[in-house]
C-alpha cells in the first residue's frame, strides 16, 4: 500500500483537496470538494462539490479511503444531502 500511495503523490505532486463541506457518519468521514491538478480534465475538476472522498474507520485506522465523482446516487447511497453542479 506504501508503495501504491508513493507512486500516486509522485504522479500527482501538486494534489490539492479544496473541502467544501465535511459530514461525518459513525466510523464514516466524507469530504465533499473539488481538486486540482489532477487526472480529472480541468473542465470538471474546477467544479464545486465534483469529487467525493470517504474514509472508512476501523478501531480508530483508516480502513478505506474511496474517491467518487460527486452523483445524486452516490449522495442518496451514502443518506447525505447536498446540491451538485450538474
């Protein structure tokens, strides 16, 4: 897993996470945002609320980190309620 985090910051050194909101759920955070310099075209990325990160906790570790392109569904899949911007 080091290793896999390792290649991913090199590939992507300037990797931003702009937070717009933050929920937490039990042993579930979700970061709802957008980023930049990334593998997301810039059309997309630049858009508020576009990329949904989750971590998933066990016994106080991050267990999952998941990043999903911000959907109506993934919000309802996941019991939170925010706007899109498409």
């Amino acid at each position: 897993m080091r290793q896999a985090w390792a290649g991913s910051f090199a590939a992507y050194p300037t990797y931003p996470m702009y937070v717009e909101d933050l929920y937490e759920q039990q042993e579930t955070v979700i970061v709802l945002g957008h980023t930049s310099s990334s593998h997301v075209s810039p059309e997309v990325e630049s858009l508020p609320h576009c990329v949904l990160w989750e971590a998933r906790m066990r016994d106080g570790l991050m267990a999952a980190w998941i990043i999903s392109p911000a959907t109506p569904e993934k919000g309802a899949f996941i019991s939170l309620e925010f706007s899109f911007p498409f």
